[in-house]
C-alpha cells in the first residue's frame, strides 16, 4: 500500500487482521480518569500548540472530525483497559481506550457543519505533539475489480477464504518465552507441516479443500488484492462486496518487485505497486512463475453493506475515511488518535486507523485515498516529505488553546 517503495504488505494485512478484532471483544465498563498527557511528553514527540500547527483551522477541524467520530465507534466498545498499539509513546494510560472516552463521548454533542464547534471540540480536549523527526508520506488505495461469487466465463481465477484445515497455533500458550510467536500449518498423520505455498495453491492445492469466496478476471488482479489485503468486487449485476484480509498460509513474504529490479526487469527506484501489476499484465507468461517466488499466501472473506463512499475496516475495525483515515508504525501511535498531517502545500487531519508495519516510529505513514482507479492514481503521485502532530486526550478546558 506504500507507493515509490516495497511493502511487506502480507505482514501488514496479518496485523490488519489481529487488530480489527478488537472492535468486537466487549463492551465498555465504567470510564477512567481521564490521563493528564499535560505533565509528560511521549517519547519521540514534543509538545506545541494549535496555533502554531501549519494550516490548522476550523475547516481542518470539521474535516476531520467525522474521521474521529468513526475511531469512536470502536474506542468506545472495547474494554477499558483494552491496549491500542501506541506503546512507543511511553505513556501506559494513553494506550488503554478507556482514556479516549471522554473525549469520545463530546465528540458526539459536536453539532454538525458548524466548523467553530468542532475546533473548539478538538482545542478543548486534545493536546497536540509533534514528531521530532520529519515523516515519510504516501498513499494507498482499496482497489475496485471485476468480480462474480462463481465461477463464469471470464472470471477464471479464485479468491480463497481461509480453508478449514489451516491450523494456527500460538506458541504463546505452550511457553511463555515463546510469547508473539505463531505457527501456521495444517495437520498431515497427527502432525503439524507448512500450509501449501503459493505455487501449490496455485496448481490447484485447494480445490477440494478450500473454498473461493469469488472469483477475478486476471491473475494480476488476484495478486494484486493480496499485495493490498482488501478489495472491492462489482458483480455482474453491480452488486459491490468487499473482500477483506482473513489470513496466510504462514510462508514468507518475498517481495517480487526485489525479484523483478534484480532482473533488470524494473529500474530499482521504481518498485511501486502499480509498477509491478503493469509489468504483470504486460508478461503473462512469465508472470505466474514471478509471482510463485512470494510463497506467502493471503486468504479473504467477504463483508457486504459497507457504504460505497467509505474503504473497508482498517486495523481499528472501523471503515477507512478517504483522505482522513492514516496507516502508521505499529507502536508509534494508539489507533484510534487524531493526527494532525503536514507537507508543503499539504495540511489534513487524519485519524489512526490502520498499520504501516514497514513504517519505524514516526519516520512514514500513509494516507488511505478510498477506492478505484482515481484513489489507485492519487495515491500513487501523493509522495512528500512533512511531519504528523498526534492529538492526545487532555482534561476540558474552558478556552481554546492558541
């Protein structure tokens, strides 16, 4: 989903996975204390103003607001303790969805169209921290295919669900040195062996076992889902489904772009996504045995009514807000949080809602530009050098800040 740059987009999508689920693990108990982040900055950032945050007004506010909104939904379901993935910050409290309530809960009063009210809604509960170090922007998109739920003429290559003979085993539970560590495998005579690889899944490995939850035009477009881990299919009828991240086989992720500029097939500052799926089309022949290289694997399922404006779930669980909603480091920001994202020219507040796992700290982040062949183009040119404020929750105040 990084463009101008390989992504390890498997790993992403694993991470994708695990972290939606959170949206749906409980509901809420009683609020905490709402954490004081006045009194101690986060580790990597440096505490500043609204004032003085480039191109920030009303209108900034009002844009973004619906975007935080969203992150609610989610922040406001999990349990209080429930930790958000910013654990880099340093800052335990801030990291637990029960210190986003309060301001979760205000952000619900906020009258809609009136640009004042959201600025004073975010200048009132939230400090903003910039990073100390300047941060890598890019784009992604959620791409838009060609789609059917059977097999028909045209539509000859399959998007797998998770089969049932995938076995996942946290190696966690048996060790607790072992703990972050998963196997996945399927069981051959009592014992555990690596799922199939690409290239066996591809010569037809699941045809009695797996299921397709739908089925594409071209191969390219298959791999290219994967690389995205989520997709949008239109149906001969129009129907529009998404096709969401639901797991690997295990293998390694081997980027092919690597593969493809060591073969002088690609210029080496040139391994964008959409640099690779042309050079697929452009080499079917060649193509299947490139792509057989990546021997990792991506399984999906399907989730409908999904409004056509909005991407699918990101990491938080919530559906992804073109233009506001921002990919980041896993650990450098608790998803959910505002951020506040600047570049010459460029100024846009996003909300953490998905996971760059490429990204170290603060150093990149992306920004989702929603779905088909436009969001695929401006996500592919949107490449700048600029610098994200993450907005954390504070104690109200009566006046606004700056």
């Amino acid at each position: 989903m990084l463009f101008g740059r390989l992504i390890l987009h498997s790993r992403k999508n694993l991470i994708r996975s695990f972290l939606a689920g959170l949206a749906v693990l409980g509901l809420a108990g009683c609020q905490l204390p709402q954490a004081q982040t006045g009194a101690e900055a986060p580790s990597g950032f440096h505490p500043t103003r609204f004032a003085t945050l480039p191109g920030w007004s009303a209108a900034q506010a009002q844009a973004g607001l619906r975007a935080f909104q969203r992150s609610c939904a989610a922040l406001s379901v999990l349990p209080e303790d429930q930790k958000l993935g910013g654990a880099d910050l340093g800052l335990p409290a801030i990291n637990q969805a029960g210190a986003w309530r309060p301001a979760c809960q205000a952000a619900k009063a906020v009258p809609p169209g009136n640009p004042a009210a959201a600025e004073t809604f975010f200048t009132n509960h939230f400090t903003p921290y910039a990073s100390n170090a300047a941060t890598r922007l890019t784009g992604y998109f959620e791409p838009l295919f060609k789609g059917s739920e059977i097999p028909l003429a045209g539509y000859n290559f399959p998007v797998y669900g998770k089969p049932d003979n995938l076995v996942t085993i946290n190696l966690g539970r048996f060790k607790p040195a072992l703990k972050g560590q998963i196997l996945t495998g399927r069981l051959r005579l009592q014992q555990l062996v690596p799922y199939y690889s690409r290239a066996a899944i591809t010569q037809g490995a699941l045809k009695e076992s797996g299921h397709a939850v739908g089925w594409l035009r071209s191969a390219s477009d298959a791999y290219l889902l994967q690389l995205q881990g989520f997709g949008r299919m239109r149906l001969p009828d129009g129907t529009l489904v998404d096709l969401v991240f639901d797991g690997t086989n295990g293998r390694p992720y081997t980027p092919i772009g690597k593969i493809l500029a060591a073969k002088g097939d690609l210029p080496t500052n040139d391994l964008s996504v959409q640099s690779i799926i042309t050079w697929l089309q452009a080499h079917p022949q060649q193509a299947t045995a490139i792509m057989n290289q990546n021997r990792n694997y991506v399984f999906f399922k399907r989730i409908k009514n999904i409004p056509h404006h909005l991407g699918a779930p990101g990491a938080l669980g919530v559906p992804l807000t073109p233009r506001h909603s921002l990919a980041i480091a896993a650990g450098a920001i608790p998803l959910g949080a505002p951020v506040y994202v600047t570049a010459p020219g460029f100024a846009r507040l996003t909300a953490a809602q998905d996971i760059d796992v490429d990204a170290k700290g603060a150093d990149a982040a992306q920004i989702f530009f929603g779905i088909g062949t436009k969001a695929e183009a401006n996500a592919g040119a949107f490449l700048q050098t600029g610098q994200i404020y993450v907005l954390l929750p504070r104690p109200i105040r009566q006046s606004n800040a700056g």
